[in-house]
C-alpha cells in the first residue's frame, strides 16, 4: 500500500492526511495507540454505515462508546449534538479522550462540532468515506450543524490530529454521491486551477472509484485546502484566502435550506451554485460566455444538476442568501471567477442581480 501523506501546516496544530488503499488501518492503529495510552475513544458513525462499509469490529474497541446517528443532512442537528456530548458524559470520557467521526461529511461536521464543544475541546480524527468528505469535509477544521435559519449557521473551528482517507471506501458509495463529491473536485480548478480543471475536462474516461488517476485526484485536492487553509485558517483575510473554498455555496448553501435540507445533496447544490457564480461572472464581464458552457459542459458529464429540479421561490432564495456567513455589515459577498481557475471574492452585489442570476436557474 502506498500512502500519500498531505501536511496541514498550522503551526501548534499542525497533522497529516494519509491518503491510501486501506489507510483505514492506519486509523485502527491510531485508536488503539490512544487506548494504550488509558486515553478513552469514542466513535461516531451513521446508521448506513457502520457496520456495512465500515467496521472497527475489534475486541480492543469493545468498550468503546459507538454512537450511530441516523443518515442524512437532518443528522446535523442540535438533537445529535446534545446526544453525542451526553453519551461521551456518561461513559466518562476525560479531556483526555478523542471522537473518531467515521463517515461522510454529515459525520464529519457533527462528531467534530461534538468534540469541539465537549469539555469545551477534546481531540478528533476524520475518518471520511465519502469523495467530497475526502476531498473537503474532514480537511480543515470547519466543523458544525445546521439550523432551519440556515446552513453551517452554529459550529467551531476545530482542527482534527490526523485525517485518514482509505480510497477502498469508495467502492461502495452510490453514483449520485461520487458525482456529489465531483463538485467541490471542479471546484477546486475553478477557484484557483487552471489546468486542473483541463485535466478533469480532458480525461478519457470520467473519474469513479476505479479511475486509476482517483488516488491522485484526492491528492491534489487536500494539498490545494491544506495550502489554503494554513495561509487562512479562519476565513479572515481580506484577499480571498479561505473564503474561495466557498465558490458557489452562497447559491447552493441558500438552495439547501429553502428545498429542506437534503432534497438537493451539498454537493448537487454546490454543482449548480458554481453555475450561477459563473453566469454572475459573465454578467460582470469576468468571465466568457464559452467558459460559462465549459463549466456547464463537465457539470453535465457528472450528472450534476444545471436547473432546478422543480419549482422554487426566488424570494424564499434571497432571504435565505441574507444569512450566509460571509456577508460584512449587511452586505453581501459572493465568491465569482475571473476567468477560470482564478476565484475572487466580490463584495456589495445587488440582490436584485443575485434574483435574475437565481432565476435563470427556473425552468
Ligand atoms: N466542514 C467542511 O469543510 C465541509 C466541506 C464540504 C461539505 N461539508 C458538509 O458535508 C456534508 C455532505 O457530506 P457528504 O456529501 O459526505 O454526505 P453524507 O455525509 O450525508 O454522506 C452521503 C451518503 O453516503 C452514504 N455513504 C457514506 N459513505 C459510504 C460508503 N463508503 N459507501 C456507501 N455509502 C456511503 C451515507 O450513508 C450517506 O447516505 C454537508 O453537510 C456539507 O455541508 C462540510
Ligand atoms: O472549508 C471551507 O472553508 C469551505 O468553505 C468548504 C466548503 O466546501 C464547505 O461546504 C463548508 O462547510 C462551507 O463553509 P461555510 O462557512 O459556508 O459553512
Ligand atoms: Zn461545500
């Protein structure tokens, strides 16, 4: 087994992401080193997961805590944290301890958000299984729930030690969740790759879990969060910085929470978000009519959604827009390109644009 190992440089809370194969073991072995130690483990993981696709079926993890929430974007919620703290509470898990979030990035926010706010931190791996939980949910630290006001709106910066990607998971993951994850994969060309997105538009055969350039692809997308998010940890710099990685989720985040989360999944949302960033784009005069189509065009090839799958209301859309996390002041930003492969953040856009760019999405 090869591993490929990323570096998140954030000084004091600096870890690695080991990409390979079977890094599952690599997991196990990290649970069981804490164990060694008398350091407490709980895991968290999600009803069709574990014990299907994932297993730490393992007479040292015995007496582990093994939380299992339901599936779905509902799972990140108020309901599962308090459930999650109380359990670690009463299985008397110390500051010594640590959550392994076993799952797709629905586990990853909530199990990190849990050990974020637990004893007010305790340690968390990621042990993703899904592509865009590989590619970008368990980098980074972000961590979180929804509530019905908005997406992502309550959650904690929370840095895990170790994210451990075993590229084997994705054998089983269903064909709209691999095309889900291949949103935020384009993402990353567009927000600040160039001739990445001409490789995945030039690619013989589309990516899957068997495409023998898959492991690297993965690769190549937790180096790009990992330089951004040690410039940017925060989302705090006034040049873009982290705030790129939100390409497209002004739209999609607004998507999500007026469908009712989990109509549209994040990465379907996100697909169709970067479309109308693009077209916005266009509006603006940053962007060609022919790299609109472009970004349409490999959208299609994933099956990603270019419209809306049924009707929608733009008001309901705007209202929600006014709650996304990057707007300063009462006014919003949106992430839009300047050609592709180069992202910047635009501030002060009219909601009256947001509005046309929204409908041209209607029918
Ligand atoms: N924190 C961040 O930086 C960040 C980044 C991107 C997305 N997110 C969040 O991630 C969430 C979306 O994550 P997701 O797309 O992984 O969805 P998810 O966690 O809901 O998983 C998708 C589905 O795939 C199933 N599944 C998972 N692994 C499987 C496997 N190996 N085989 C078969 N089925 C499997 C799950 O049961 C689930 O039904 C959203 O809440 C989004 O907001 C967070
Ligand atoms: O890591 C980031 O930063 C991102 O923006 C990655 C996004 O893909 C992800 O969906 C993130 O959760 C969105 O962040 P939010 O701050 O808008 O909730
Ligand atoms: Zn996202």
């Amino acid at each position: 087994m090869k591993t490929s190992i990323v570096r998140v440089e954030l000084s004091g809370r600096s870890y690695d992401i080991y990409i390979a194969s079977g890094a599952f073991d690599l997991a196990v072995s990290a649970a069981k080193d804490r164990l060694s130690r008398r350091n407490p483990v709980a895991f968290v993981s999600e009803e069709n997961i574990w014990g299907k696709f994932v297993n730490f079926d393992n007479p040292d993890f015995e007496n582990c805590a093994k939380i299992i929430v339901e599936n779905g974007e509902g799972a990140k919620c108020f309901r599962n944290l308090e459930r999650i703290c109380r359990e670690l509470a009463q299985r008397n898990v110390d500051r010594s301890g640590a959550v392994f979030a076993v799952g797709g990035g629905v586990v990853g926010d909530l199990a990190g958000f849990s050990a974020a706010s637990y004893m007010r931190g305790i340690d968390f791996y990621q042990v993703p299984t899904t592509l865009l939980a590989m590619v970008d949910s368990s980098v980074g630290g972000k961590t979180g729930i929804n509530i019905p006001e908005g997406k992502n709106l309550v959650g904690a910066f929370h840095q895990p030690k170790a994210v451990f990607i075993d590229t084997s998971f994705l054998k089983t993951l269903p064909a709209r969740e691999f095309s889900a994850g291949m949103a935020e994969v384009i993402k990353y060309g567009l927000l600040g790759d160039k001739s990445f997105f001409g490789f995945l538009e030039n690619l013989k055969e589309p990516l899957s879990a068997s495409h023998p350039e898959i492991g690297n692809v993965i690769a190549h997308c937790c180096k790009m969060k990992a330089k951004i998010v040690s410039n940017d940890e925060r989302e705090t710099s006034k040049d873009g910085g982290r705030a790129l990685l939100n390409l497209g989720h002004t739209f999609a985040h607004a998507i999500e929470n007026t469908a009712g989360y989990g109509h549209y999944l994040h990465g379907e949302a996100v697909g169709l978000g970067m479309l109308l960033a693009a077209r916005m784009s266009e509006k603006l005069g940053m962007l060609s009519e022919e790299e609109t189509s472009r970004i349409r065009r490999i959208l299609e090839i994933y099956d990603l959604p270019v419209k809306f799958r049924e009707p929608i209301s733009s008001d309901l859309l705007i209202e929600a827009g006014r709650r996304d996390k990057k707007a300063m002041s009462g006014k919003s930003r949106y992430v839009l390109m300047n050609g592709i492969g180069t992202s910047v953040v635009v501030p002060g856009i009219e909601e009256s644009l947001a509005r046309e760019i929204f409908e041209t999405a209607m029918g």
